[in-house]
C-alpha cells in the first residue's frame, strides 16, 4: 500500500470508484497518488452493491478488482481511515493536514486472518449491512475490505483483552493514538461521493420508524449472497415478502426537502432491484412514481424489461405510509393519471427510493465552492465538467452532482487528465521542502 511520503503530485481525496480511477489514471501516467479514504476500507458504495444497472454484473466482481490494483499501484499510496483537515493552496502546490484516526491495530502487522473477531464477544450492528447484521468490536470491515486489516470499535469494546491474546502477531494496540500528518501536493482531485437522504427526512413515510420500510442501500445487502441474510427477508420477523412496493423521488425532486434535483440512478436502482427480486419467485412487485427516467444506454429496454417481468410500474404520488399491527406497511397512494383517486395499499416491504446528496461539506477544510445543492460547484460545467472553482482542484464522480457508475468513471478519467495537464503546464508543484 506504499510508504507514507510528505510530496506527492495529487492528493486523491475518497476512495469510491471515482477516486480509484482518477488514482489509477494517474499513476499510470508516473504521477505520484496519495489516496486518502475516511473509511477503514476503499471501494465506496460499489463495493457494497449487490448488482450493476443495465447489465445485471455483480458489482463487487468489478470493484475488487479496481481495489486491488489501486492497492498494488506502484504509483500510489492509500491512506485509509483518514480525515482531510486542511487542503490550503500554498505556492504552486497545496499544503494538507491530515487526521489519521486509531485503528487500534498497528496496520503493517496485522495479516487479516481475524481470529480476533471470532474471540471478540461483543455484538455490534453492521453499518456495511445497514444494521441489518452484526459484527464484532473488533472486526474486518467486509470480506472485501482493503486493506484487510482490522479495527477496533473503542465505543463498543469492553477491553476484555480476549483479541490481544490470540493475535499472532500482537498488532492489537489499545494505545494507539490519532496521529497528524503534513504533507504537500500539486494537484487535489476530490471524489468525495454520496450518501442517501437520510431516512426520516421525509416525515409522512416513516423511514426512521417503521420496521418494514427500508433504505434501497440496505435492500442492496439484503439481495447480496454474501448479505445479512442470504436471501430476501423482511427485517422485522424474517417473513418472505410477497408484496413489495418501491416509493420513487422519496428524496429527491422534493422541494420540501431542499433537493429540486432529480437523482438519476432512483429510477434504475430500483427497476434493477425489482428484476433481481421479482427472479426469485412468486412475489408482487409495485414501483410507485411520478415517471420513470430512464435515460441511458440500455436503460429504455431495461425498464421495458421490467413491465415484461410483470413488475407494476404505477403512475401515483405516495401521500403517506403507516403499518398495521402486523407491522405491514399501509401506503397511501393519490393516482396521476386516474382523476386522482386515493387508495390504501398493503405490503410486507416498502423500499424507499432515496435521493444523492453529497457526502462530505468541506466547511474551510478545502478552497473549492460548492453549488447551491451542496454538491463542487464546476463553473465551466459545459467545456470543463470536472474544474472546481479552485486552480488546481478537480472533482469527479457525485462529489459533483449525481451520476451512475460508468459517468462516475468518465468523469475520473477527466479529472486525471485536468490534473495532470495541469501539473505539466507547470502551474501546479509540491511546495519545496
Ligand atoms: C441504492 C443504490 C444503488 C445503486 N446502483 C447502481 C447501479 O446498479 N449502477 C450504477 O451505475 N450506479 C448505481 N448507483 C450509483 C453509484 O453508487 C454511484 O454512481 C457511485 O457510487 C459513485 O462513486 P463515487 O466514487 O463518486 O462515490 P462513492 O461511491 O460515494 O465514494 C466516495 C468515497 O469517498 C469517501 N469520502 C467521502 N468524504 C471523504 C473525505 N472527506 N475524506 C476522505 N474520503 C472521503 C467515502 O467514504 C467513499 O469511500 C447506486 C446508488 C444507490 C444509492
């Protein structure tokens, strides 16, 4: 994974697949890459997507790889489990402050071979699997974690010292302290990504309370063969859902919220998730929308797909959703295109179809504008899609705007290109030490 320098000519900053590719795009062309990641793991949400709109290929299948070869990349350095605290532009080059938070294991000693978890007693919900499964407080972030190395969750550990016992190569450190980092770049290209809108955003669907209304994040893990469950369950007892209904723009398009922007992945996340559920067997599927964008290649004929599968693709505005005493969601529809009829649907899951929003605020961490959406501001979005408002800085991926994968890795790829060019025209230096 590289040795710590304190030059590097870009700082990369989030390791989803649009900061591995501008890292990849550059270190191929001899550039030296610091990767700074704020998670234990690279790889961002791909890596836990269980499969890839239009093609149906399994995402982790594809992102692994990309993982690795970032990990192996002569050219570039991962430093996961690290925050940004200051990008600041200093002569031709930026100077950055960099937090790296305490594993707790020492990480050039620990060989993944996770006996510590199997001895660690303590149970503690997966946020890789959206708590719908448990891990250790001392635990490998997933099975395609990299690096593979563990860490230790201090809020949940008792100290027990069960884990330093059976380590066999004593890295568990119960001392280890955050530690500072200085160093200096010429270029910085920020693909800080996503998350969704949170869950209860939207008071009237109950996200945050009712048990069997879920985040399409979560339903991503629950379909994954290596996921909580290992098949297609309802959180709240395990049942097998035979009807499910998926609420689209439940987090974007919605003024009330804040997001006037269309999301441009809702509509064909959850037409993929429809498809792969509805293979399953003898289950009702319903995706309530305002319309179905499906705007790309292939994704006409996917969504055309879908209605072939018989998923119900039904154009109606959810009003609200409540739960019986079964915990059987009650949605609330009012009909588009039907003289607005109100009617009252039972399910055993509801998906809700959450919006992007961007991940990280820089708040002065970094000198680059963000647009009105919170997302980089580009000023020249048309000729310069991925120039901040910043010499020096570019963005790719949805750190600028939403997009789906493929666009994420174009984008990567302009940004590498921007970067670089920008390095050459000798406008951009690591500071002299
Ligand atoms: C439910 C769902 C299903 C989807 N399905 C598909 C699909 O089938 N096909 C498709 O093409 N697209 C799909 N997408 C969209 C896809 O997830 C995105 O296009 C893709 O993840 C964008 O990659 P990214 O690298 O820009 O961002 P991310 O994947 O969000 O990665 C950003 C990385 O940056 C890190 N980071 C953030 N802030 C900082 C910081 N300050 N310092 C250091 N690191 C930081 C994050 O931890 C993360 O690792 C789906 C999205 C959702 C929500």
């Amino acid at each position: 994974m590289g040795e710590l320098k304190n030059r590097y000519d870009v700082l990369v900053i989030g390791g989803g697949i649009a900061g591995m590719q501008a890292s990849l795009d550059l270190g191929e062309q001899g550039y030296k890459v610091l990767l700074v990641e704020k998670d234990p793991s690279i790889g961002g949400i791909m890596v836990g997507l269980n499969k890839v709109f239009p093609t149906l290929d399994c995402s982790s299948c594809i992102c692994t790889p990309r993982m690795a070869e970032t990990a192996h990349h002569r050219n570039i350095t991962i430093q996961s489990y690290t925050e940004i605290e200051k990008v600041e532009k200093k002569g031709r080059g930026f100077s950055v402050k960099l937090l790296e938070k305490p594993r707790y294991v020492v990480l050039e000693d620990c060989i993944g071979c996770s006996l510590c978890e199997y001895e660690c007693p303590v149970d503690v919900p997966h946020e890789y699997d959206y708590d719908l499964g448990a891990r250790r407080a001392i635990y490998i972030p997933h099975a395609n974690a990299i690096p593979q190395v563990a860490v230790l969750d201090v809020e949940h550990c008792t100290f027990c010292g069960k884990c330093v016992k059976v380590c066999p190569t004593d890295c568990i450190d119960y001392t280890q302290e955050a530690r500072h980092l200085d160093l200096e770049v010429g270029a910085v290209v920020v693909a800080s990504g996503t998350t969704i809108t949170p869950m209860g955003a939207k008071k009237e669907y109950g996200g945050d309370k009712l048990a069997n209304v879920m985040n399409p994040l979560a339903m991503e893990r629950v379909q994954s063969s290596n996921g909580p469950y290992g098949h297609i369950l309802r959180p709240s007892d395990g049942k097998v859902p035979k009807s499910i209904a998926y609420v689209q723009c439940a987090g974007s398009r919605d003024k009330t919220l804040g997001i006037s922007y269309c999301s441009r992945v809702c509509c064909m996340y959850a037409l993929k998730q429809a498809i792969l559920t509805k293979a399953y067997g003898d289950v009702d599927i319903t995706i309530y929308h305002m319309d179905i964008r499906a705007f790309g290649k292939g994704f006409e004929q996917f969504y055309r797909r879908a209605m072939n599968d018989g998923i119900n693709i039904v154009k109606a505005k959810v009003a609200k959703i409540t739960e019986d005493e079964e915990k059987n969601p009650i949605v609330r529809i009012e009909m588009i295109d039907d003289d607005g009829r109100v009617e009252e649907v039972k399910h055993d899951l509801v998906i809700l179809s959450q919006g992007l929003v961007p991940k990280w605020h820089p708040d002065g961490q970094l000198p680059a504008e963000e647009d009105t959406d919170g997302f980089f501001r580009i000023p020249d979005s048309k000729i310069h899609p991925t120039v901040s408002t910043t010499d020096g800085i570019f963005i790719a991926g949805v750190a600028a705007g939403p997009k789906d994968i493929p666009d994420a890795i174009i984008e990567a790829g302009s940004a590498a290109m921007e970067a670089a060019i920008y390095l050459e025209s000798g406008k951009g230096a690591p500071v002299a030490v």
